[in-house]
C-alpha cells in the first residue's frame, strides 16, 4: 500500500488539503465527538488531573480508577454485565482470541472478517474455515463440514465498514449449536446501529448469551482504544489468560477520561443517531433515485465502485471541482482495485449533503449514458 498524503481536519466535516478546504465524507467518526468540545475538554481535564499514563499493567500497579469508571459506563450503555478496557480497537479480538485458545475445535470467519479478526483466528490454537460473508446457508454448510461433536467460534464484524451492511446475528445463533460461541467485531456498528445505539446485537434483536462483543473507542465515541463487552467469568478468563491484556501499558488516561465523555454524550443524545440515519437516508434516496443501485444496508455509508477505466479519474475531478475531497480508499479485503466510500455523518449540514448528491447524480447519469 503507498501512504496517502496527509489531511488536516477542520471545523468537524472539512478537512484542509493541498490549501483548500474540502467538505470530508470519510474516516468513521460518525458524530464527530472527536471534535466535540465536552470530549476535548474532558481530554484536557485528563492530562491537568492525571498525567499521562501509569506506565504499568493493570494486574500490577496500572490499574486506575478511571478505568473502572469507564468500563461501568460501557456496559450500561451497551447493557453488558461486564466492559474491559484495553489499549486499542484492534487488540480486542487478539485479547479475546488469546483467552479462548484451546477451547474450540473449529474457528468458522467470515470471508470479509476484519484483519484483526483473521489475526485472532490464528491465535485460537484450531483450523479456521471460511463462510461467504454474511450468508447464513454458507455457515449452515461449514456447520455440517465440522460435525456434531464440534465446538465451534463464529467470527464476525458486526457491521461491515465497506459498506454498511450487517452480520445477520439472529440466523447464525438459529445455525450453530447451543454451546457455540460468536464473536463480534462491533467497531463500526457500536453506537451507530439499534434502537439506542448497542450495536449488532440490539440490531439482530438477540440476546448476549455465547457472544463476546468487541468495540472500539475511537469512531462513534471520538476516543481511542478498544472494549470488550462479555460477562464476569470471561472477564476474569482474560485477566488470567490474556499474555497482551497481562503485558499491555492500559490506555492513556486523558484518552480514557475522553472517552467515558463521549459514552455520556451519546447516552444522553438519542437526537445524534436520529440526525445520522436521517442524513444517510437523505443521500441514499436521492441516488437510487438517479438510479444508482444501492442495496438496504442500515450503516451510514454509500459504497460507489468505479466499472470503467478512467471512471475513479474522472469522479474525483468532480468532487475536487464540487469542494469535497474524493473518498477513494484501497483497503485489504476490499475491491482490489479500489472503490469510494462516502461515509456520512450526523454534522453533516444539509448544504453538504445536496452538493455531494448533486455531484453524484451528474456522475450516476454520465456513467448511464456511456452503457
């Protein structure tokens, strides 16, 4: 992969490059409480209170009150029995992976499964199978692959940062047997997706029994780091189990006081995911109007995968022209020659919304006319 050049964001949906300052449709900062002055200030709160970090592991000296503040904050919102907090969003799944090693006797992971996930697999200590992403018939068939005495771990993303769709939860728990366990990959879907923002799991409408949920801190709740939604006993599995929790520095305490900011702030405002799901809809309606294709995909994002050559070139001379800077992204897992994904947020003004849909629908009708 060749590294992008940098952007500065501003002003919450702009970003500043090469001197201009473009409308931004990307990153996963849904709400932008990255930006949002209580989550700033609780972060400056935090480094004038705290310092900076308790240089040591939270099973020997590390293990800061904050965290457990935290922590009680994560599994009321998600209403989880219990939250652990750990270092990064992608540790989650290696943490996890580490204190289920050895129980299982196939791994069944979606094809599309995030690369942190693919990397837990590996730690499992059992073979690891492959199922089409998000087809339960698919599982249904590796199911049988395995036998009825198999004990088996299903991996998933919750919601799927391509493009928005969701792990169908409810058919796989029908699928597998009773004493199967799923795991989660919620980093996109945790705040974004359910009636009160819990996530792929309230989405499925199922409930938490054999399934660990893994978020991360850094899109929805503006943060950085990871947290693993489990029970009690798991919890304390990974305490006695988990060599990177054990060895881990804990997260940074401004960056968890940040963090337990933006839990609150989305506790408190349901009218944010109203806002986001409102703008998505706007923008979405507008192009299959126009006549783009666009599958019913409950996340905020609108994927546009050029089909001709020279087509990526002109779509974004468009968007630089309209103000916007192009979302044109390569990505493991992804087509590989790359795509846009415009990921649209709750701050987005309406003004924004209608300059990329009017952007769009002139590129939607050229590609129309060429066929």
């Amino acid at each position: 992969m060749t590294e992008p050049e940098p952007l500065q964001q501003v002003d919450r949906t702009f970003v500043r490059y090469r001197q201009r300052k473009l409308s931004y449709y990307s990153g996963c900062d849904y709400f932008r409480l990255a930006s949002h002055p209580r989550v700033i200030a609780a972060l400056q709160a935090g480094v004038k209170k705290y310092g900076l970090n308790v240089a040591a592991s939270r099973l020997t000296t590390g293990n800061h009150v904050l965290y457990r503040e935290l922590e009680a904050e994560l599994a009321g919102f998600f209403a989880a029995e219990r939250a652990l907090v750990v270092p990064s969003g992608y540790s989650t799944n290696l943490i996890v992976a580490q204190a289920l090693a050895g129980n299982f006797s196939h791994a069944l992971i979606d094809d599309r499964a995030h690369t942190s996930l693919l990397d837990a697999a590996r730690l499992l200590d059992c073979p690891v199978l492959c199922f089409k992403s998000r087809d339960a018939a698919a599982l249904a068939q590796v199911v049988r692959r395995c036998g009825p005495a198999s004990k088996l771990l299903v991996l998933t993303d919750g919601m799927f940062s391509g493009d928005g769709s969701a792990a169908p939860l409810a058919e796989y728990l029908e699928i597998i047997p009773k004493d199967a366990w799923l795991l989660v990959d919620d980093a996109h879907g945790a705040g974004v997706l359910g009636r009160t923002g819990k996530g792929a799991v309230e989405h499925a409408g199922v409930s938490r029994r054999g399934i660990v949920q893994t978020v991360t801190l850094s899109k929805a709740l503006g943060a950085y780091g990871g947290a693993i939604l489990c029970t009690e006993a798991f919890r304390q599995r990974i305490l006695d189990k988990s060599r990177m929790f054990i060895g881990s520095t804990p997260l940074p305490l401004p960056l968890a006081n940040a963090a337990l900011a933006g839990v609150r702030i989305l506790k408190a405002n349901r009218k944010l995911r109203q806002r986001l799901h409102a703008n998505a809809a706007h923008v979405k309606t507008a192009l299959r109007q126009a006549g783009l294709p666009l599958p019913e995909m409950p996340g905020p994002i609108i994927p546009l995968l050029p089909r001709r050559p020279g087509e990526a070139a002109h779509l974004s001379r468009a968007l630089f022209a309209a103000g916007i800077f192009p979302p044109f992204i390569k990505y493991p897992g992804g087509p590989p020659n790359g795509y846009f994904r415009f990921v649209v947020s709750s701050e987005h003004s309406g003004a924004q919304l209608d300059g990329l849909i009017r952007v769009l629908r002139r590129h939607v009708a050229a590609q129309a006319a060429l066929a």
